[in-house]
C-alpha cells in the first residue's frame, strides 16, 4: 500500500503533462483546419478580403496583454512569498513554507519578464513638442 502514496506527485505531473500536450494538440488541429479552409479558398479562385484574413490569421499579443499578464504574475508570485513567510513565521511548515517562497519568487520573476516586455515593446512616446 506504500506504493499508492509514491504514484500521488507521479500521477499529478503526468495529468499535467497530458493537460499540456492535449492542449497544444488541439491547437494545431485548429491551426491546421485554418490554414486547409485558406488552401481551398485560394484554390477555388475566391478573392480573400482583409477581414476574413485577419479572422484567420492569429494576431500576436498586445502590449497591454503582457503589461496584464505581467502585474497578474507578479502579484501571484509576491502573495505565495507572503504565504511562505507567514506559514513559516507560524510553525505551519514540513518545508512547506519554503516551497511556496520558491513558486512565488519563479511567479515574480515571470510577472517581471513580461513587465520588461511590455516596457520593450511599447510605442517610444512622441518628441514633438505641445
């Protein structure tokens, strides 16, 4: 019965993992029908307008949608070093407390990098004089 408890975080990973390939699997079956859906379009001799391109065709990622993610990380990461500290200030801890100062301070360093992406790719402010 000792081998039940060992499969516990084995069995966590693995639904991890199959939750992370299913969805980039899905992903490409969309993508694929897409791109199927395009090939027969342009084959039949249909003219492609731009709205229905810009439908089909994934826009990258705003700045705003870093800037967003980024404060969402960072504030994620700060408040599991915050439950760290406090589980570790009170004794609540079997190493515990560590592990989510550790998951926090990955989470900040995240939120940190897409806060720098943002700053990186936002529009340089105009010089022209008001």
């Amino acid at each position: 019965m000792e081998i039940v408890g060992e499969l516990v975080p084995f069995m966590l990973f693995f639904c991890i993992t199959v939750g992370v390939l299913a969805t980039l699997y899905w992903n490409a079956k969309v993508r694929e029908g897409q791109q199927e859906t395009l090939r027969q379009v342009i084959a039949s001799g249909q003219k492609l307008d731009e709205t229905t391109l810009k439908l089909m065709v994934k826009a990258p990622n705003s700045p705003e949608m870093d800037l967003r993610a980024g404060i969402i990380s960072l504030m994620m990461g700060l408040g599991f070093c915050a439950a760290g500290g406090i589980s570790k200030l009170n004794d609540f801890d079997d190493g515990f407390g560590i592990v989510l100062i550790l998951i926090g301070i990955v989470l900040a360093f995240t939120g940190a990098g897409q806060l720098l992406s943002w700053r990186l790719r936002r529009p340089a402010p105009s010089s022209e004089p008001q």
